[in-house]
C-alpha cells in the first residue's frame, strides 16, 4: 500500500527499526515528519500542524516510562474503537429456522467463490 503526501497534507511516519539475526522486530521506532515538495499549506497553519505532530512524537516517547499516560491514552483508544463498533450495522442476523447465523450479503461484500 503506498500513499503520496498531497500538497494540503502534513505525514506523520513511522518506522520499525532493530530487528534480531531472526528478523524479529524489537519494537524500536524511527518517526519522521513528510509533506508535499509544493505544500499549499500556509506558514501559521504548517506551524500548528508540525506543533501537533511533535506533540506525538513526544507521547510515544512519555508513554514508554510513564504508566499513567499510557493507561489514560490506551483507554481513550478502546472507548473510541468500542463507539465506532457500536455504529456498525451487524454483519449477520439470527434467522428463525437456522442452526447458526446467516450473514448478510450485499453489492459490496467481498466474498471468494460464488457467494
């Protein structure tokens, strides 16, 4: 999967680094900041946006030695997961008559076969 930054857009990126002899990956990051060689954002708002980006940067750095950031922003998370599943229209529906559940097909369900 690739992206290409547009010229109204700001990146945030991370990468992995220091993998073992295995190719095992340590869990060290490297991050970067990338934006579009012709950026159409102006100077105030690219200083707000590269203020927000640092501001991650340095949570990833907080969050490794202290617990309660980490505790507080991995709660956040999950509350925000667990409301964005619960606007999810169910992917099946009990039907009466039926040992287990049928699933909804539609236009866009992916399927393998001639499902």
């Amino acid at each position: 999967m690739t992206y290409t930054v547009r010229p109204d857009e700001i990146a945030f990126l991370i990468k992995p680094v220091e993998f073992d002899k295995h190719g095992n990956w340590s869990g060290e990051i490297a991050t970067a900041v990338a934006m579009h060689k012709d950026s159409a954002i102006k100077k105030k708002e690219l200083s707000h946006l590269v203020d927000l980006v640092t501001l991650i940067n340095a949570f990833l750095d907080v969050m490794n030695y202290d617990d309660y950031v980490y505790d507080t922003v991995e709660q956040h998370r999950n509350d925000t997961i667990e409301l964005e599943m619960k606007n999810q229209p169910p992917i099946y529906e009990e039907v009466e008559g039926t040992e287990g559940k049928v699933i909804r097909l539609t236009a866009f369900t992916k399927t393998e076969g001639n499902a």
